[in-house]
C-alpha cells in the first residue's frame, strides 16, 4: 500500500478501481489540507483553472495559465498546512478537450511534490496528487 503523506516519490498517484475500494493511510500529526476536485468539470484549461483555484482557495492574483499554476502550488502560504493532498475524482475526464495538456498538468504537480517533499526550507512537509 503507498503512503500518500510523505515528502518523497512520487508525488501523484493514480489508482486502479480495484485499489479504490481499500483505503489509504491517514495523515501523520500536522495539519493537512485536502482538496477534492472534479476531473469532469476540469474538461478544458478554464475549468481546471477554475476547480484549482477554488478548491485551494488561490488568492485573486492567481493568473490563470500554467506558470501562475506552477507557482502557487509550490506556494499555498494562504492556506498553510504541513501535508497538502489533491484528489481529482473522475480523472480520466480532465483536459478530454485539450489532451496534450495533461503531461503539463503532470509535470507541474509533480514539480510541485518535488519541491515540497525536498524544499530545505519545509522540512516535513508534503505535497501529493490522487487521481481516481
């Protein structure tokens, strides 16, 4: 079974249905912020934009396009936490209208995993995607 509240690799997982059934470890002592979001309202860049930056409470500087995503997921001071978990249910409908741009979506939360998981500055601190 994967523990999905460690800084370390990999940062976003993905689930098989078998899997979904059986649950998962809880998060160790800290405070976590999970955030639950909607693969079939994310279908193109708006709505995921839009789901990201509700569900995470972005502030109203959030810039809407890929680099203003990147950055405050390796943020998220206004919402200040020790572990951050993002859960995308329905995943397989994210980004169905702009399918190149799922490597991208990708790429940025695992940067963000990475950044949190080893950021000299957070020790203990983590940062993880589940796709269901």
């Amino acid at each position: 079974m994967h523990h999905y509240w460690t800084g370390e690799a990999p940062w976003v997982h993905h689930l098989e249905e078998d899997a979904r059934r059986s649950s998962f470890l809880l998060p160790p002592s800290g405070t976590s912020y999970v955030a639950w979001l909607d693969g079939a309202e994310m279908g193109n860049e708006q709505g995921l934009f839009e789901q990201m930056s509700v569900r995470l409470r972005f502030p109203v500087y959030f810039g809407w396009n890929w680099n203003a995503l990147s950055d405050c997921l390796r943020d998220m001071k206004w919402v200040p936490a020790d572990h951050y978990l993002i859960v995308i249910e329905r995943s397989a409908l994210v980004l169905q209208e702009c399918v190149e741009d799922r490597e991208t979506l990708l790429g940025i939360l695992n940067a963000a995993g990475r950044r949190w998981g080893h950021g000299m500055d957070q020790p203990g601190k983590s940062f993880n995607s589940l796709l269901l």
